[in-house]
C-alpha cells in the first residue's frame, strides 16, 4: 500500500569510474615543452623569447596538475545517476515500508529512507542473514519468493522490469498482536516493570483462570522455580496461587499464613471470550496503603492498557480514564458523567447500572450502548463495581469495535448484493421468455397491418411496453453486473455530445448545462448506449437535487488522468494506470455523509414513495463496474454533488483504427434460404421464432430439448444452422452443441437465452458461436441468423 505522504528519499545511484588518462601525459608534456623551447632558439635566435615561451608553457602545466591533483582528492567514482533508477527511487519513496531493488545477484542499485533507516543503509538485501540467497535465487527463477528473517518478521522478493532483469524486495511490518497477546507482553515487559517498581503485582488469567502471564514481582513472591522459568506442564491456576481473606483482600500461598495481606483489585479484559470466560487482570498492592493515594497513581497503571478503562466514584462521576477509553468513547476531555458519552435513549440504563454497582455488591455486566458521538453501530460497555480503591467504585470498559463493525457491515452489503443478483438473473430469465413472445407476436401482427389501421396503434403501443418491460429487466441485470454489453472503442466527449441535445430537453429551463472537454483523453471501450444511460441517469438526479433550489449550473466535465497522478488522487481502490474521467458535478442540495456511502445500493431511494425505483444509481453502479471502471461521489451538504467516472484507456491496435458503424440492414437483405434446426423449451418462445424465421424464407425443424435435437442431425438432414436456448432441461444447449459437433464439426450455432451472456460465458465457450439475448424482435433474429450464416 503506498504511503499518502512522500517519505524522504535515499536512493544509491550506481558509480561509474571517471577515466583520468595515461600517467605518461605529463611528462611527455614536458618533453614537448623543452623541445619547443629550443626550435624557436634556433628559429629566432634570441635566447629571451625562447626561456619566455619555456616558463609560460611549464606554468600551464604546473595549473593543470595542480587541479588534477584536487580532482583526484575526489571518490575515485562519480555518482552517475541511472535515469530508470530515478524514478523507480520516487516510486519506492510513496512505500511506508522498507523496500528496495537490485540486481538479478542481489546488488543493491536504490532504497527508500525506511529501508535505509532498518539497516543503516549500506547492507545489500540478500546478506542481512537466514535464507536470503536461496529466496533470491528462487525469486530470479520463479519470478517471486519468501523469507523469514525473524519469528516475526519477513521478506518478500518479486522480479520486475520490463524484460524482467530487476529484483524487487519488501519487508512488509509483522501483523498486528491480539489484545491478549499485547496485554501480555506489557505486563511480562517494559509495563510490568514499572509496576513492579511501584509495589504492584501484576498477572493476566484467561477465561479458564490460567496463569498467562505476570511481572517479575509476582512471579518472584507466588512462583516457583519450574513455574517461574516456564517449565513443562500446563500453566497454573491463578486460584492455586493465592488464597482469599476477606473482601478484595488476599494472599500468596506461597508465603505462607506469615505473608502479608494484600489487596486485588479485579479488571476483566473480554466478557465474551471464546472459551466462555472472561479475561482479567489482576493488580495486587499493600493493603495497608492508603487508599486515597490508589487513585492518584492509578492512571499511570490504566494508561499502559490496550484496552479503554474508566474509573467513576460513588456519586456516579468520572475519576479518570486512560487513553484508550477517550478513543474509544470518541471524546477528547471526559464528561461529567458516564450517561453524557451515550444517547438518550441508554442515558437511564447506565445511569442505573452504576449506581447499582457502586453501592450494592461488586457485581459485573454488558450494557449495548450506542455512543453519542458516533450514533451508528452499538458497542459493549462493562460496568463492575470496585472495592478499597478510595473513592473509586465503579470500573468501566469500553472497547473500540468501529473497524469489526465495519467489515460486519461490508459482509452483510456483499452477501445481500448477491443474493439479489442471482434473485435478478432468474426473475430476468423468465421474464425474457415471456417478453420475447409478447414482442415476436406483436412484430407478426405489425407485418399483416398497415399504418392507419384500426389496430395498428394499439399493436405497437403493447409492442412499446414491452420494450419498456424489457428495458427495467436490463436494469435488473445492471446492477447485479450481469447485463450483456455491446462494448466499442470510443472518445468520452463523443459520447457526451450525442447525449447533450438529449439532456437539454430533461433538464428544462431552469438547470443550466456547461460542457467542459480535455484534451489528450485516450479511447475507451464501453458500450455507448450503456454510457449513455449512464450519464442521463446522473444528469437526471442532478436536476431532482437542483429542483428545490429553483435551479442551478449542471457541469460535466471529460479529462485524462495519467498514470502519475492516479496517487494524488488519494483513492485505494482505484489501481495505477492511465484512464479517461468525465465527472457530472450539480449546485443542489447535497447528500448528508450518512447516505452518501448508500447511494449504489439497490432499491435505495431519497425521494418519496413513488417516485423513484432506488434502481437508477445502482445502474450505474453495475454498467461502470461491467465496463471495468470506477465511479466515485462527493458531496457537501448545501453546496452540490459530484460523480467522477475512471474508465481505462484501451490500448487497441493503432492499425485496426476505429470500427466502422455497420448500416442496418433493410428488411429485404433479412432473406434466406436453407434449414434451421430450433431447438427451444419454452412453447411460446419456440413458436415465435419458428414463425419469423419462416416468413424470412428459411425451412425450420423444431426440438424441445437436445435429445430431441441430437435425433434430428442423427437422421442426417441437412442442416445449415442450429438455433438454440442455452438453459433447458434435461440436456442443455451447450452439452448438445458439444456431441452435435462430434458429426458435424463446421456447423454454425446460434445461443438465445434470457441470461446475461457474461453469466454464461463458460459454459457457451465453443468455437464458431453466436449469442442472440432475449428479448428480441423478430427483425433480430433474422439479422442473427442471415449474419451467423454469412460468417460461415
């Protein structure tokens, strides 16, 4: 995971030797000079000009050599920096943990600071010990391998590069310890010790009352040797260890009826632990000390606890609290009282419980409380009541569980979004076999009836309905990604033009439409019709939140976001890499934080009954997914909303360009010639497609399931296309392609099915394969079928 800050970067850049010359320049030099000197006496002949060109030439050496002199004071290599490695170097800076990258033999070629700060910055990765060679090695082969350094800490080695000629090594932190094991190590280390110093023993006791750990003081006055040093066996029983007085008070058995009695004051770490019990710490003191000075020193003791502890006197007041309460609690300076850290509704029943605590006997319970400062998720409070620690008689424990909440919550969105996406898919299935006839049969009667008619416009009214019908089954699908998409290579602000003319007649004339492209956005593949949907279904949000207002400015807005600026983003989910955005940003009244992490639920709606399907962001939600992007959404109460759509730029051929829009072909060009083999289980279905694929000249064999059809080949007629549903009883359709293949290995297979072909994409997964989803019109199955057959 990269770190959201730039940690300081210490990347080693590979030294280069500077090559200084031959030893013999300067003295040849010399020669030269001296040789010089005596021509021009012979040339000239006069001596002064001769000894003046001589000492003039000798100066220039003596300043060459002296600065080559301070030169070679300098490292004997130049620190070349390696362009690649610089920016591999910045990309190991965003990294929290240590990481670095060698060479394919372990050398070491950048770092970051955390790196370099672990091992003091000059040991190459594979000598800091264990099985690092062996893992290298394994790595440069493999392309990744593991180590162990220590009990707790490890590395991991990639091979990178784009030939693959790099090493990549990250020495993730070791995983965090449960409560318990913290607890336990505080008490048997550094906080024990403290305790100790203060005359406090210390010891941990599970739910079974075993001895899990104890600081040296305990272990010193209740232990014996093999129980102190950790012998074999099992771990005592802290009940074995010491013996009850009276009250709170107690004493080591160890010491006999002659040891002192000492006082235990009880703090239970888990109520509901797994084995039943509960978890506690005991913190044992001189009984004869003065109980008013327990309190005093008692938060240095509640501070070195991983757990949220509070104390509350008789009168039902806060006395003090460690740290890890007020986190948990939410609060930065305790109230006055412990009811004034929940809601009112649980203000009565912790009230009660303290003070029935506080002054009845010492009792402990769980109270589920909502906390006033974060109203979501219930928590557990334990009260117990506290005896001979002053004014201390109440002990509170809250514990923070905001993060299992969480995942609790996360859990139960992801199992409810699949149980109704697969709730979609059936209901959509059966749905489409119904549309499909309604749609087929309206397709024959608008063929034997003219415009003008009497029943004409009634025809095509139903005809209209069902498209409609057809249409809330593909939102369906949506949402639960199960929708068939039609995917082209396309430019964002194209797709946002064809759609303006459309958004300005939805918006009316109070919502102002601005328009805003970039330049560079690379292509994407999407399907347009889906993407137009897309933003409709945005826009026309945008407008219900602006409608109270009395208007407003709807902007959308296309640009590139380039792969080095995917980190300043800010998002985690969001994978580095190049992608064309397009954001529709609104000035409406916003969405409270509450509701903004619910938006892309199905069947969630703001709006009043009847008057939204809680479908339409949900759709949205499924066709971006499915189209292998990401939406995101910000908003501020009062001041707006902002949708901001990632879509990859699709790296396609640059040869292949554009594809081409196919005309649609005229009823004429639907014609054909030849058998078709139906094979469908539905009666309404099959009759429709058999009557279409008729009156388009074509001679159909009907089969209501793929025994059926596999007799019909059997019997050796000529078939030049097979139609067939996919889901069927029996035998479905993909099971009997497979054994009609066996015999007839080139023929051409038409699938139908009211699935998604995305659901079914495995199972129809055959060579030569066309895929017609339901419902359809008669006119689509004769333009599968003529383009199946013309493919062949």
């Amino acid at each position: 995971m990269l770190h959201r800050s730039l940690a300081p970067l210490d990347a080693r850049l590979i030294e280069e030797p500077i090559d200084r010359g031959p030893r013999w320049l300067v003295p040849a030099l010399v020669a030269a000079a001296a040789a010089s000197g005596a021509i021009l006496f012979f040339a000239v002949g006069a001596m002064p000009f001769a000894w003046l060109f001589f000492a003039g030439f000798v100066a220039m050496l003596v300043a060459a050599f002296v600065i080559e002199k301070r030169a070679s004071r300098a490292p004997l290599g130049e620190m070349v920096a390696v362009p690649d490695l610089t920016l591999i170097g910045t990309a190991l800076g965003l990294h929290a943990e240590p990481a670095a990258v060698t060479d394919g033999e372990g050398q070491l070629l950048v770092a970051n600071a955390a790196y370099s700060e672990r091992f003091a910055g000059s040991r190459t990765p594979h000598e800091l010990g264990g099985s690092l060679p062996e893992a290298r090695a394994k790595a440069w082969r493999d392309g990744h391998a593991y180590a162990a350094l220590d009990d707790e800490h490890g590395v991991r080695i990639e091979r990178v590069g784009a030939r693959g000629d790099y090493l990549l090594w990250r020495f993730p932190p070791p995983p965090e310890p449960d409560y318990l094991t913290a607890a336990s190590r505080r008490i048997a280390g550094s906080a024990g010790e403290r305790l100790a110093a203060a005359g406090v023993l210390t010891v941990l006791v599970d739910g079974n009352g075993r001895l899990l750990a104890a600081n040296k003081l305990f272990a010193d006055r209740a232990l014996s040797n093999d129980e102190a040093g950790g012998g074999a066996g099992d771990a005592p029983f802290y009940a074995n260890l010491i013996e009850a007085v009276d009250g709170d008070r107690v004493r080591l058995r160890a010491e006999g009826e002659n040891g002192g009695v000492l006082r235990s004051i009880h703090v239970p770490l888990d109520p509901v632990h797994d084995d039943g019990g509960a978890a506690t710490i005991h913190l044992i003191d001189q009984a004869e000390a003065p109980s008013s000075g327990g309190v005093a020193n008692i938060q240095a003791l509640l501070d070195v606890l991983p757990v949220g502890l509070a104390l509350v006197d008789r009168d039902g007041r806060f006395i003090t609290a460690n740290k890890a309460f007020r986190t948990a609690g939410n609060v930065a300076e305790l109230p006055a009282y412990p009811g004034d850290l929940v809601v009112k509704e649980d203000k009565g029943a912790v009230a009660d419980a303290v003070r029935r605590n506080a002054r009845g006997p010492a009792m402990s319970g769980d109270l589920a409380v909502r906390l006033a400062q974060q109203k979501g998720e219930p928590v557990a409070l334990t009260i117990a009541g506290l005896r001979g620690l002053g004014n201390a008689a109440v002990l509170l424990l809250l514990k923070d569980n905001s993060e299992e909440a969480k995942l609790k919550r996360q859990v139960a969105q992801a199992t409810k979004m699949q149980a109704v996406g697969q709730l979609a898919g059936g209901v959509a299935h059966d749905f489409n076999n119904i549309l499909t006839a309604i749609i087929g049969h309206c397709d024959l009667m608008l063929m034997r009836h003219t415009p003008g008619d009497s029943d004409y416009d009634d025809i095509q009214q139903i005809r209209s309905n069902s498209n409609r019908a057809a249409g809330l089954t593909r939102q369906l699908l949506a949402f639960s990604r199960q929708q068939t998409l039609r995917p082209q290579v396309l430019q964002l602000p194209d797709v946002v033009s064809e759609v303006s003319h459309l958004l300005k007649r939805l918006l009316g004339e109070t919502v102002n439409l601005v328009l805003k492209h970039g330049r560079d956005l690379g292509p994407v593949r999407a399907d347009p019709g889906q993407l137009e949907q897309v933003i409709v279904n945005l826009a026309v949000n945008a407008r219900d939140a602006m409608f109270g207002n009395g208007g407003g400015v709807l902007t959308i807005q296309t640009y590139s976001v380039r792969a080095d600026q995917v980190a300043e983003l800010g998002s985690d989910i969001l994978p580095i890499a190049d992608y064309s955005a397009i954001s529709i940003e609104d000035t409406g009244t916003g969405i409270a934080p509450g509701i903004l992490g619910k938006v892309f639920e199905p069947f969630f709606t703001t709006k009043e009954v009847g008057k939204g399907t809680g479908l339409g962001l949900s759709t949205v939600y499924g066709i971006v997914k499915q189209s292998g992007g990401f939406i995101f959404a910000d908003s501020k109460v009062g001041q707006g909303t902002r949708f901001t759509i990632y879509l990859p730029v699709h790296a396609a051929d640059k040869a292949a360009g554009t594809p081409k829009r196919v005309a649609k072909p005229k009823d004429s060009e639907l014609w054909g010639t030849g058998t078709v083999l139906l094979v469908e289980d539905e009666p309404m279905v099959r009759q429709v497609a058999e009557r279409a694929l008729t009156r388009h000249g074509y001679t159909v064999i009907t089969a209501t399931n793929g025994e059926e059809a596999l007799e019909v080949l059997s019997r050796g007629e000529p078939i030049e296309l097979l139609v067939s549903d996919v889901v069927m009883p029996l035998m479905d359709g993909p099971t009997m392609v497979r054994e009609a293949r066996k015999t007839r290995p080139k023929l051409p297979i038409l699938f139908m099915s009211g699935y998604a072909e995305e659901q079914l994409r495995k199972s129809i997964d055959i060579d030569n394969v066309a895929f017609l989803p339901k419902p359809f019109s008669v006119q689509e199955l004769a333009e599968a079928a003529r383009k199946v057959l013309l493919a062949k």
